[in-house]
C-alpha cells in the first residue's frame, strides 16, 4: 500500500537519462484531495485549490466561445427566421414552422435561441382553442 506523503520536496529525486537531480515536487490531484479530506490546509494547499481554479476558468472560457456544430448548422434557419418571417405582429412557434416547412418543436428552438441572442422578443400569446403560447416578434 501507497504511503500517505507528507508533502516534502526535498525527498523527491526524480532520475532519467541525465545525473540524477532534484525536481519541484508537485503535488497530485489524489494527494490534494486527500489533505482536503484530511483537514490539512497550508500554502501548497492554498496553491494547488489556485491553480486548479484558474486551469478551471480556463476550460470554461473556452468551451464557451466554441460554437457547436448543431448552432452552426442553424444559424441560417434562425437568420431567416429573423430577416424574413417575423415582423411586429406575434408569430407561434405553429405560424413559423408552418412558414418554414420545419418541425414545430424545430422552430421553437430556433425561436428560443433567437430570443437568447436579443434579436427576438417573446410575449405570451392567446390563441383559440389551444391557450397561452409564446408569440416571437422581432426585437
């Protein structure tokens, strides 16, 4: 079984093809959580929960300018959806599928993306015999 570390650089060596010589010690992710669960909290702690946090930050900040490739793909329909079928009268997510020869589930997602970029708005709408549906005007 694997000895618990106590987290000291200096009895680290790490060898290779060169003379052996004495590396950074760092400390990994099962050591980290380990002291964590332990109740361990000191400076290489503190410096590892930091560096974690940022490499975290940046994981999230590039998989948020990434455009999927579904987003790709309907970018048009949602262009068109905006350039061409609506106006200042409210349209159901039924009116525009109808237009665009789509699924209505389709241009309700269509619609809803358009409502996330702020080109749309959407508004409660009454219809007869079906109730309150969300309506999309242009913004």
């Amino acid at each position: 079984m694997r000895e618990k570390s106590n987290f000291s650089p200096e009895k680290i060596k790490v060898t290779g093809s060169r003379p052996t010589r004495e590396r950074e010690y760092k400390m990994t992710k099962r050591e980290f959580m380990e002291a964590i669960v332990n109740g361990t909290m000191n400076e290489e702690i503190q410096a590892m929960a930091a560096t974690e946090l940022e490499k975290m930050d940046a994981a999230n900040a590039k998989r948020r300018e990434r455009v999927s490739k579904k987003a790709q793909e309907n970018a048009p329909l949602v262009d068109q959806i905006v350039n061409e079928i609506l106006g200042e009268e409210p349209l159901t997510a039924t009116d525009i599928a109808a237009a665009m020869g789509i699924s209505v589930q389709k241009a309700s997602a269509l619609a809803r993306a358009a409502v996330k970029d702020g080109r749309v708005n959407a508004t409660d709408v009454k219809v007869t015999g079906k109730g309150m549906q969300k309506g999309y005007t242009l913004a």
